[in-house]
C-alpha cells in the first residue's frame, strides 16, 4: 500500500475509531460500576445527536422558536455540545432510576436488568421513530469545514477534533478514575458491590455519576458524530452501539484502557477491511476478526478473568 | 382401546385440531388473513420454544437467534427454488411439482441441518465463555450470517431472495390444499415433542443441571461440553426450520429481516413465558402473534408498547407468565402413583 | 484393612503433585499413596491446600507439575466427567446442590456417567431408554430410602433444612456410583448430634457400598473417630502422615494447628 494512502486510511480509522471509542467508554463505565451491559447505550449516543440537533437548529434560528439575537457559529457548537451532553445525561441518569434502579433494589437477576436495558433502547428508538417520523434529518453546518493536505492526504478541521476529544476524554475519565475519591468509589464498587455501601460510600450517588459520566461521553460522540456526518435517523445509534458494544468487550469490558483501544481497533478493521475488499464485506470481515480475538482471548484484551472458586 | 386412546390424547387432539384447521382454511370458513395469523402462531411457537432451550433451560444468554432462523430460510429457499421452479437465476426446475411436494419436508430438514452447523459457531466458545461474553459471541454471529447473506450476489444478496410461491404453487397443483398450514402444524406438533421429550428425560435435564451448576454438573458426570453442543444445535437447528416455513409463507425474504430486532422479538417471547418452560413459550407465542396483530393499528407506537410490556413484566413479574412449571404442573395426573 | 495384600494395583497414587496459581504456590510437592479401603484425613489450617488437592483429583484444576494414577490409570489432564466415570466423586465445601430441581432428579443426573442411553433413544422413547431411564429413578429411590431420605424425593433442596441439604449432597455423590468418594468437609456447620449422626453414616457408606472414603476435615470428633491415617497439610506442604495417635502427639502438628487436643 502506499504510504501516503496508508496515512489517509490510519486517520480516517483515528476519526471513526473515535465515534466507537467514546461510546464503549461509557459501556464500560457502567459495566465495570453495575456488571450491566447498558444496551440502551447505543441510543443515548442518538438521543445525543436528535438533542443536538434540537439545540443546533434553536440557536441558529431555523426552528419555530426563534431567539431575539444572532449567536456565532462556533458559541452554538459549543452550546450544543454542552446543552446536549447535560440533557442527555438527564436522559441516562432517568433511564437508571426508572428502569433500572427498582430491579437492583428489589436485588433482580442481572439478566432481568439486562432484559430491561435492551427494552428501554427499543423504545427510545421507536419514540422517536413514532413521535418526529421517519424521514432524516440534516443537521446544520456549524463549523467552517477546512481541508489540509500534505500531498495526497487530506484532513479535514473536523477530523482533528474528533480525535483529539476522544483522546481528552479519556485521559479526563482515567484522571476522574484514578485521582478522585469517587472515581475510586467507582473501582471499589466494581470489585466488590455488597461490602461498599457498609463503608459508608452512597452507592446510589456514585451510581448516578457514573450514567451522567458516561451518557455525556455519548452524547459528545452523538453531536460529534452529526457534525462529521450530517445525518439523523432514529436507528443510527443501534448499529454503532451494538458494534461499540462489541469493541468494549473485545477490550475487555470494566477496563477503560480497553474500551478506549477496543473503539479505536474496530474502527481500523473497517476502515482498513474497506480499503482491501468491496465495502459490504466490511461487517462481515470485521465481526468474523473480532470473533476470533475473542476466542482467543475469551476475557478481551486488557480483561481479568474472573476465575470461579470451588 | 380407552387406555391407548388415554395414553395419546395429547397426540389425538392435536392431530384432530390439525385437522379442523386445514380443513376450514380449505373450506375458506377462516379467511387469509386469520389463516396467515395461525400460520406465525405456529412459527412463533417454534422460534420460542428453541430459544427456550438455550436462554430458558440452559440458563445462557444467546441474542442472535435471528442468524440461524436466517440460515434456514435460505437454504430451504434457495433448494426449493432450485429444484422445483423455474427462477431467472437457476434456470428451470429441476425436479417436478410432485417432487415439491414430496421433498419440502426434506429441504426443510436440510435447512435445520445447516443451521444446526452453524449453531457450533456458537457452541463451541461456550465450553470456555459463558454470560455476556457468550451473548457478545452470539452478536456477532448473527452479524456475520446477515453480512454473509448480503455478500452473496447468486442470491439476491441485499434485496432479497424469492420465488417460493411458485414452489408452494407447485405443491398445490398436485393437490389444493393449504400446504404451508399443513406443513407448519406439523411441524409446531413436531417441535414441541421433540423438546418436551429432550427436557423431560434425565438426560435432557442436564442442561438444567449445567445452568444450575455447570461446575457441579462436570464433576458429578454429566458432559457438560456434549450437553452444551447438543443443545446449540438443536435450538438452532429448529429455529433454521421455522425459517424456512416462514420464507414460504411469505414469499419473499431479505437479509433486513434477521438482525438483532428479529432476535429481540423472540427474545421477548422467551422471557414473556418463562425461562424454562415449554408451555410457557408456547402461550407467551400465541399471545405475542396475537398481540401483535392487535396492536397493528398502532403501527409504530406497538414497538413502544411491547417493550414497556416487557420492563412492566421484569419488574413485577419476571419470571414470566409460568415461571418455570408447566401446565402439567397445575393439572396433577390423577392415576399418578 | 487393606483389601489384597498382594495385588499390584495401586488405588490411588498422587506424586509430586504441585499447582502453582500466579505467584502463589498453593500446593507443593504433594506426594501420597491411598490405598483402597483406607480412609485417611487430610487436615490443615485454612488456606494450606486441601481443597486444591481434592480440586486436581476431580480434574477441576490441572496441575502445574505432577503425576495422579487412579487404578493405574492417569487422570491428569482429563476432564473431570470423565474422571467421575473412571469412579471418583465428591462433595464440596459450599453445598452445591442443584436448587430447582427436585431431590430425586438431583440423583438421577449426577447417573449421567451410567445413563445407557442418548439423544435419540431420549426423543424416541426407544425400549432402551424406557429400561435405563425406570432404573436410573430405581437407583435414585433405592439411594434416598437407605439414607432415609425418601420422604424429600420431591423437595427442593433450597427449601430443605442445612443437615438434610449435606445428607443429599452425599447421596448424589454416592449415586455416580464411585469407588473413592472424596468427603470436602462434610461437617461444616453441624451441631454435635448432627456429628454423631455423620460419623455413623461415614461407617455405614464404607460397609454399605465398599467404597472407599478420603476426607478433609475440620472437625477433630470427625477425623479421630474415623481415619485410620491423617496427613497434615500446612501451606501446601506434608508437615505430617501417619496414624491418629502420632498426630496428635506431633509437636510440628500442634503447633501449627491443633493447639492441644484434650477430646
């Protein structure tokens, strides 16, 4: 392969590794806190981007609500961003106490939790599929799209920032993690969820935090994602969740360094299987890869095994 | 003659509701649409209840059933189109309409067979992987069977295969009546005996034994391994074979209808009955089907609705609606000694 | 009490054996001829490995070095169904007894090594199937009723009383119809005539079905009223092996566990 082509694909995979990457941050998050597989994740990422767009279309005055006074471009993208990622966070954190927190007070099955998740994604789908139709949705330019090139490889402003968020992201999440007294309330609870709250630390608190940590990084993946590719469609969020989903646990799902590489790895498998063969073999090669990792690694890259003791 | 009469009951009466049915499809006193609604009942009753072997009896996690189901749609489909239709793909029929008739059951089997295979795909990392790590194994399966479909131009690929009605056309010339409501009574009957023996022997309860306890299970004898692959490939293997009665009900199939959503709905009526009851999947896949076409007005707020059912059903009552006992259990045998 | 004094056939013969998890060695250089008809005790503080060493018999862990002959055939490395069939069972510290399922199917699949029969003799109801499967519940009920348990046959074990629960977990061991049955603590959590009672049915087992007993346990009314030899274990290691009398006389034993026996 050429080597400029070869850097034209590592940073096309950089930037759509990054979509999955901030996505199975927030998988794992509530993985390694609950030991639940949040499937209604992939959907927060879509509620992101529809409150995103939402926002978007306010503050540049093309919805029924218009505001008295122009805002600049990039004010609005950074409004949405935020506005996003804190409704959103509503969105999740609603989604825990709703739906979720009953079962694990009532002290359910996981699989019951877990059952519950995937039905919450469904319906988020499927309101908003009901409620605003299914015709897609352009979401509005606001970012002064520039091109650099060296040579034959190009990058757009947009692409940059992508990755550098994601990359932020996660040094925030691992700082939150490894430095703050609830990032290790979070570790103490993944390791051992009966005898925390006996020490006085507010499960239900750090709970909260973690679906506020890892809704947000959804929702910037969300509105990131529709300023990169402008389009909304109410089923966006349950292919790239599902897959994300699969990165995470490739990654070795309750370890951040996992999901973090685990994004970034499916997003060079397709990028790199589209770049070799024709593009609807991309799932099929990529699923086929990741099956192998895991079977070869049953517990993920960065994963610990949870041994069963007799 | 009482006591054979008594002993086959279960047998008698399906056979003679079997019977009532096909012929009041037959005499048009049910129309199409009511027949059509039969025809997904039993399908469901299929899908369900060999799910049930896997998420309900055997304790796992599989979300990707929709990839065997797709497995044995197209395989049936694409042998029968082959063999007993004239297709602008495959040429003329093979074999004649008589053939159809005689050899669908056979294309059927041949479809659950195939499955059954690539049910290994998913048993075999289950010896080492269980919970989610094996629900992740079985994503991905599904993902790759839809994505291999789709890749396969020789059949429709993307946009979808068809051509079974001329094959169901072909069975009615021999002799008009509705095959496809023959064909899949039977082979609902066929179906639950068949798991209702598996489960009810001792041999079949060690999968039960293997979600209990699967490392007491090993070390009290049971081959764990053996019992895992017996019941992947079963589950799948039956799920191949509704696939393949469904293509032919609906003439026309597409890899679009086996993703995830297509195994979150039998998913639904899975844990709607109750893990590890077959009676359970079995009502829980009439109500769904009915349900279902109840809710059809709704149209898309009938996706809203259903998996609200389902988290109302989780926090209330999950064990579903028969937990995991069977009708028998509440109509005890009198001559029981 | 040794069954032929002159027969080559060793019963069960474990050598060198060491497992190794991590850094942590849990067992080292384990070496022990049982010999069939014997009943020894393996005794310890917590942690020293007895378990581990009963988990490798069984074929749950493969050892990190070492070599185990069961009536000269090995079993390292096999799986431990098959090891079951070879005639080998036990119980476990935790009871793990299936919990939905009745008392009575709980004993007739721990049969699964001596079922007869498969899938399609199963689905096919095959006169085969109809024999095996009436005697595999004859074997179950005979089973419960010599262990006065009969009454329980449709219990479930999760709603049974603790010193029942251990009563059945022995007597689905004892349905896999082993030769060596290794006993985990069968005493845990007993009060004294729940002891008296277990003591007695380890005798009865022994005449009953002629097999053979190996037993960890803690309870010192348990293991000096029924081992003929006990070795000590501490920190994976042998610190003593030989009759009840010199163990308990044993400086090093007492030492390290137990203090002084004024039973």
């Amino acid at each position: 392969m050429d080597f400029e082509i070869l850097i034209q694909n590592i940073l096309n995979a950089l930037q759509w590794g990054s979509f999955y990457a901030l996505i199975a941050l927030g998988y794992t998050l509530v993985y390694g806190v609950l030991l639940l597989i949040n499937f209604a994740h992939g959907d927060i990422f879509m509620v992101g981007a529809y409150v995103g767009f939402f926002f978007a279309i306010l503050f540049t005055g093309n919805s029924f609500i218009q505001i008295p006074f122009d805002i600049p471009l990039w004010l609005v993208f950074i409004l949405t961003v935020v506005l996003s990622m804190i409704v959103t966070s509503f969105v999740g954190v609603t989604l825990e106490r709703v739906a979720y927190r009953p079962l694990r007070r009532k002290g359910a099955n996981r699989l019951y939790v877990v059952i519950t998740a995937l039905m919450c994604g469904l319906i988020l789908e499927n309101a908003n599929l009901a409620f605003f139709g299914a015709s897609r949705r352009m979401f509005p330019e606001l970012i002064d799209k520039t091109i650099y090139t060296f040579g034959t490889i190009s990058i757009s402003n947009i692409k940059i920032m992508v990755i550098i968020t994601a990359i932020m992201a996660f040094i925030i999440l691992e700082l939150i993690i490894r430095k703050t007294r609830i990032g290790m309330a979070m570790r103490a609870i993944s390791y051992d969820r009966v005898a925390v709250p006996l020490m006085g630390i507010p499960i239900d608190r750090v709970i909260v935090f973690t679906f506020v940590l890892g809704s947000s990084m959804a929702a910037l993946a969300g509105v990131l994602f529709v300023t990169a590719y402008p389009v909304l469609e109410p089923y966006m969020g349950a292919i790239i969740g599902w897959k994300a989903f699969i990165a995470a646990v490739v990654g070795g799902i309750g370890e951040i360094r996992g999901a973090f590489v685990g994004g970034f790895l499916l997003g060079f498998i397709e990028i790199f299987v589209a770049a070799f063969f024709p593009s609807t073999f991309r799932d099929l090669i990529a699923f086929s890869l990741l099956l192998l990792l895991l079977s070869m690694k049953p517990t993920g890259l960065f994963g610990v095994s949870r041994s069963t003791k007799i | 003659m009482m006591h054979i009469l008594h002993k086959y009951q279960y047998f008698i009466l399906y056979i003679l509701f079997s019977v009532l049915m096909v012929f009041s499809a037959q005499q048009e006193w049910i129309n199409a649409y009511i027949q059509l609604v039969i025809m997904y009942i039993g399908i469901n009753i299929i899908l369900s209840s060999s799910l049930n072997i896997v998420n309900g009896y055997m304790g796992e996690f599989s979300c990707g059933h929709a990839g065997f189901i797709a497995v044995g749609a197209y395989v049936t489909s694409v042998l029968n189109v082959w063999l007993f239709a004239s297709d602008r793909v495959f040429g003329p029929a093979i074999l004649g309409e008589y053939w159809a008739l005689t050899l669908f059951p056979v294309t059927l089997l041949a479809g659950g067979l195939i499955a059954s295979l690539v049910g290994l795909l998913v048993a075999i990392p289950s010896f080492n992987t269980r919970g989610d790590y094996l629900a992740i194994i079985t994503l991905a399966v599904n993902y790759i069977v839809k994505s291999a479909i789709e890749n396969i131009q020789i059949i429709g690929g993307a946009r979808g295969f068809m051509g079974m009605r001329k094959v169901v056309n072909a069975m009615q010339d021999v002799w008009d009546i509705p095959w496809m409501m023959v064909f899949i009574l039977f082979f609902t009957g066929f179906t639950v005996w068949i798991i209702w023996r598996f489960v009810s022997s001792t041999y079949g309860k060690g999968i039960i034994a293997v979600r209990e306890d699967e490392v007491a299970a090993e070390i009290m004898g049971v081959n764990t391994r053996r019992m895992k692959m017996t019941a992947f490939m079963l589950s799948s293997g039956l799920a191949g074979i509704a696939g393949g009665l469904f293509a032919h009900v609906l003439g026309y199939i597409n890899p679009g209808s086996f993703t995830i959503m297509k195994s979150t709905e039998v998913m639904v009526m899975v844990y709607l009955g109750g893990m590890g009851s077959l009676s359970g999947s079995v009502i829980s896949a009439v109500l769904f089907t009915v349900l279902l076409e109840l809710l059809r007005p709704l149209q898309v707020i009938k996706w809203v609705v259903i998996p609200l059912m389902l988290i109302l059903l989780m926090m209330f009552r999950p064990e579903g609606i028969m937990g995991n006992r069977e009708l028998r259990d509440f109509f005890p045998k009198h001559d029981k000694k | 009490m040794t069954k032929n004094n002159e027969s080559l056939m060793s019963f069960l013969q474990i050598n060198n054996l060491t497992q190794r998890f991590g850094g942590l060695t849990a067992v080292q250089d384990f070496t022990f001829d049982l010999q069939q008809g014997v009943l020894p005790g393996l005794i310890g503080p917590n942690g020293a490995g007895k378990t581990t060493i009963f988990n490798i018999v069984c074929g749950f862990y493969h050892p990190t070095i070492g070599k185990i002959t069961f009536e000269n055939q090995s079993i390292v490395g096999k799986r431990p169904n098959k090891i079951t069939r070879l005639g080998i069972a036990r119980t476990f510290q935790n009871i793990r007894l299936w919990s939905e399922m009745s008392v009575l199917d709980n004993l007739c699949i721990s049969q699964h090594a001596n079922l007869g029969y498969g899938l399609w003799d199963a689905i096919l109801r095959t006169s085969r199937y109809q024999t095996k499967e009436r005697d595999v519940h004859q074997t179950a009920m005979n089973l419960l009723e010599k262990m006065n348990l009969q009454d329980h046959a449709q219990n479930r074990p999760k709603n049974l009383p603790y010193g029942i629960q251990r009563r059945v977990e022995i007597a689905r061991a004892l349905a896999t119809q082993p030769r060596l049955l290794l006993l985990d603590e069968p005493a845990a959590g007993m009060n004294s005539k729940e002891v008296e009672h277990l003591i007695e049915l380890i005798a009865w087992i022994r005449k009953e079905f002629d097999i053979t007993i190996w037993l960890i346990e803690h309870d010192m009314r348990v293991v000096m009223n029924v081992c003929e030899r006990i070795i000590v274990l501490d920190f994976g290691q042998i610190i003593a092996d030989g009759p009840p009398e010199s163990i308990q006389n044993d400086p090093k034993v007492i030492k390290a566990y137990l203090g002084n026996i004024e039973e």
